[in-house]
C-alpha cells in the first residue's frame, strides 16, 4: 500500500512490513474502521488475507468507498464461513466431497460449522469420540457461536490441501498450496 505523497508505507496491521511502515491496531472485523483508515491514507490497494472481514463484507465495504480490494464478497466468502453451505455449493455443482452423516460412526470428522480459525475441526477415531466432540462444541459453547452448528463428515485418509488461484473470468493464475 502507498500514500501518493511519497511518505512512507502504510499497513492497516503489523505485518512484516512494520520496521519500514506505519501502522495501526484495528480489529480486522471493525469493517467501517478499516474503510475509514484506507481512505484516509489513500492506499491504493487492501489485500484481505483473514476470512472473518471477508466473511462480514469488508472487501464490499471497501469496493462501494472507492478503494481497491483484493478479496471476494461477503456473499463468495461464506463458502469458507460456513461448512454446511460449502457442502451445499460443492454438491449442487457435482464436486466429490466427504458424506455428510447423520450421526456420528467411527471414524469420523466433527467440524463446527462457522468460522473457527483453524481449530473447529476434530477427526474421531470412536463414536465416543465424536459425541464429546459434539457436545463440546454444541453444549460447552467451546467454539463460541462457530460450533453453534456441526457438520459430521466421513473420514477420508489421505493428505489435505488448499488450492488457491486469482481468476478474472478469463484468466486463472494458480497461487502456492498450503495445508492446515
């Protein structure tokens, strides 16, 4: 990001550019915040890396101020906020994808179905497992309201990844894979 003043760089949050950039703390779901601070230092450019602000529309809010966002709507990002509506999507377009159970079998997946930055998952190897799984999430609120709801998936062995490509409609250009 850059002011067209020729000052320094500016980051909306600590990042490695923080010995060379000014900076300031705001929580990334404070949308009308972060919009504020982008226009006010005329950055050219927000790159949104969280789910959570793209979940809540920040990448919308951004776009309708005027500023420049790399970051899918609040409507694309909820494939990511929540499981069952993933499951939903990759089924409709005939993406193979784990059974969804009705109850828990050995072994199994426990996933909260909300947003839970990378912890709302739990791989049962015993019905047991998967009911305390269930109700740690559900009745001990150990999720917060990302485990308010639960998807029971099959257990698939096998290595995991995110894919990740940049599209325009015409173009797709592939980004490094990550895993969990």
């Amino acid at each position: 990001m850059s002011a067209e003043t020729g000052g320094p760089q500016r980051a909306a949050a600590p990042s490695p550019f923080t010995p060379i950039a000014d900076y300031a703390f705001i929580s990334n779901c404070h949308t009308g915040a972060l919009v504020a601070l982008s226009r006010r230092l005329a950055v050219d450019l927000v790159v949104i890396g969280p789910e959570a602000p793209l979940v809540a529309g920040l990448g919308d809010e951004l776009r309708d101020a005027g500023v420049a966002a790399f970051g899918p709507s609040a409507e694309a990002a909820r494939i990511e906020g929540s499981k069952s509506f993933a499951k939903d999507v990759l089924r409709a377009a005939g993406v193979p994808t784990a059974e969804e159970l009705a109850a828990p079998r050995a072994p199994c997946v426990v996933k909260a179905d909300g947003l839970a930055a990378g912890k709302g998952v739990v791989v049962a190897a015993t019905v047991a497992e998967a009911h305390a799984a269930i109700d740690a999430m559900l009745i001990d609120n150990t999720m917060g309201d990302a485990g308010a709801r639960v998807v029971i998936e099959q257990f698939l062995a096998g290595e995991e990844a995110s894919f990740i490509v940049m599209v325009d409609g015409k173009n797709v250009l592939p980004l490094a894979s990550s895993q969990d």
